[in-house]
C-alpha cells in the first residue's frame, strides 16, 4: 500500500535570504558611516577655556615674534611665537621640539578643564601650582583653566626653560606671565621663582646664564626660591605652598613639566604618569619630590607631562601646521551611533527575517509543500 503525506520542509527562499543579508550589511555600514556628535561633559567650560587660552596666545605673540631669529619658522611652522631656540644661556636642558610644537593648541585648557573637574574642585578652591619655561603655551592653557573654572592657585615657578622652551634670555615664562597680567587677561602670577634645571639652582648654567635669570626675577619682581640642595628644594616649594595658602586648604597640586623636584629622580617620573593622580603606588618605593609629599598628605595631584600621550587620547594633532581653533579634538565632542538608525536597521532584519521564515516570503508556492511517498506492507 502506497500513502502520499504533504510536508512543509525547513526550506526558505535562497534569493530573498541573501537580499535580507545584503540589506544587513549594508545597514551596518550606514551605522557606522553616520554617527553622531554628542558634546561631552562641561562643554561650554572647555570652549570658554580654549578660546581664552588663544587670547593669551595672541597677546604675547606681537612680543614673542620680536625676539625670533629668521629661521625661527623652521622651529615653529605656526608661527606662535611660543617655541624657544635650541640653545640659549638660559637653556636648563634637552627638549623635544615635537612636544613642544604639540602643545601649542589652546584645545589643551579644555583637557585641563576636564582634569580638574574629575578632580573635584570646586569655585574659590585653593590650589597649588608648579611650572616652568619649558611648556609656556601649557601654562597658558592651565591658566585659562584656572581662571574658567574660577579657582585660586599658588604658584611657584622655575625661571628656565628646556630646549625650545621659552628660553629667550628677555622673554622668559616669568616675563610672559607679567605681560598677560598686564594685559588684564589674568590676575596672577608667580609668587616664587626657582632657577630651574640641575638641582633646581641652575647648576651647569653659565654665569652670564644664571645672572640672565635673576635680573629675569628681578624685573619681573617675583621672589627666588634659592634652594640649598635638592631636598631643600623640595621643603622650601611645600613651605612656600603652605604659607601662600594663608591658612586655607589646599584641594589640589598641578604640575606642568618634567622637573626634577617636583616628580622626583627617574624613577619618579617614569612612576608619576599624566592626569588625575591620587594615590601613591604601593609596589614601589618612590624617591622624595614635592608630587610624593601632597600624595601623602591625601591631596590629589594632576601631572601635565608627555604631552604627546595626552594629544592622542583627547584627538588633538600632533605637531600642526597651524595653530588649532578652539573646539576642535575628542576633549569637545564624542562619536556615538545613531540610536534611531540603528533601532531603525534592527527592526528592518528583524521583519525581514520574520517574513522570510515564517511567512514564507520569496518561496513558490508550489514548493511550499513537498509530498513524501511512504510504502506500507
């Protein structure tokens, strides 16, 4: 005896599934094509900031560009005015000229914004400040950070300046400091100024150097931090901190640079990485410097060094060719996907694969059932 039974087999349209996963790739493609800018946290801040970081670097360039040699745009292709010379009497030690020509971007008071908000100051903060000559377009964005933020910092500098710092001998960091305060763009300086370099006293300067230097302090009627030794160097900044702070806390250490003292020998500075630092590590025995000493005071410290690191992890571009607008890098704005659009690609396959599967789109008819012959004795 012969039985026909009509089956519907696990079959679906070939055409229609390769269409639908055409469709899916192409749709993920379309996500990825077209994502959205979203202003990230404290946006109105961080512009504010940048835009006064390249108002100070306005003010200075006029003066700074006076002092240049004619080669000077070999040096500096943006025409700052904020790169130094290779070499002065002034000069405290080596420089890398790409950090240098980096951090001319007023975008950086914008990463310095964000630094100091996940730090947790507050308007009227008290904090305590640590630059030098090295980085004078840093400073100048930390200085817009400070002033955006409304924050009242102590600070104390030293007066010389790596390579292609600001190592001009009539055109040190301290002098730029005067000019802006001049200018009314700021309402602060150093209180206290160090020579700087070996030992933070200048050591291996030349005399005419270190005389450079102190009529630098003098003109500028800022008080010399004249260290002993390196650890007196150390005792007198977090003296100087402590009397400066007339009494009131201190919230937050900022450093900008890579000066001895304040990071400490080399072990220190490879240990004290850039941003937000708030504890001292464990594994390590780390050497004295002023960054250990706040630590162990629970005061949290932000460190501004490789400045190259920094650049890449907030999209600001490395050594460029003209002065960034403010705005500009991953510090303002972040890429995020389109919610509606990939809702909008996820119920299109989840319909599509609906229809395909259950629904039996694309198939024949005819195909839809299958008989199976079965043979009985």
């Amino acid at each position: 005896m012969i039985t026909k039974v009509y089956w519907s087999p696990w079959q679906h349209s070939r055409v229609a599934l390769f269409l639908l996963a055409v469709l899916g790739v192409m749709g993920l493609l379309l996500i990825e094509t077209c994502k959205v800018k979203k202003e990230q946290p404290y946006f109105k801040k961080k512009l504010h900031a940048a835009k006064l970081a390249e108002r100070g670097f306005q003010i200075l360039k006029p003066e700074l560009l006076k002092h240049k040699k004619p080669d000077y745009r070999e040096f500096d292709p943006t025409n700052s005015g904020l790169i130094g010379e290779f070499l002065t009497p002034v000069t405290s030690n080596s420089g890398s000229l790409q950090a240098k020509q980096t951090s001319v971007n007023p975008n950086f008071a914008a990463v310095m914004v964000q630094f100091l908000k996940k730090a947790k100051v507050e308007e009227g903060d008290t904090v305590a400040v640590a630059i030098s000559g090295s980085f004078p377009a840093l400073n100048i964005c930390l200085f817009a950070a400070l002033d955006t933020l409304k924050l009242k910092p102590i600070i104390i500098s030293s007066a010389s300046a790596s390579q292609f710092g600001a190592n001009h001998p009539q055109m040190l960091w301290l002098d730029m400091e005067n000019e802006l305060e001049s200018s009314g763009i700021f309402s602060y300086r150093s209180s206290y100024a160090s020579l700087g370099g070996i030992q933070d006293k200048a050591a291996g300067t030349s005399k005419e150097g270190k005389e450079m230097l102190l009529r630098a302090l003098k003109r500028n009627k800022v008080k010399l931090l004249d260290p002993i030794h390196f650890e007196d160097s150390i005792e007198k900044r977090m003296k100087y901190f402590d009397e400066l702070s007339q009494g009131k806390p201190i919230k937050l250490f900022i450093n900008v640079g890579g000066g001895t003292t304040i990071l400490g020998t080399n072990l220190g500075k490879q240990v004290f990485k850039n941003g937000l630092i708030t504890d001292l590590p464990e594994e390590v025995h780390i050497p004295n410097s002023v960054i250990k000493l706040f630590l162990e005071r629970e005061i949290p410290v932000i460190n501004f060094i490789q400045i190259e690191s920094l650049a890449r992890k907030f999209g600001l571009p490395l050594t460029p060719k003209k002065v960034p607008k403010p705005g500009e890098g991953k510090v303002f704005y972040s890429e995020e996907y389109n919610p509606i659009l990939y809702v909008s690609v996820f119920l299109f396959l989840l319909v599509g694969l609906y229809g395909v599967t259950r629904l039996g789109w694309g198939e024949n008819e005819e195909d839809r059932y299958l008989p199976i012959t079965l043979r009985s004795r």
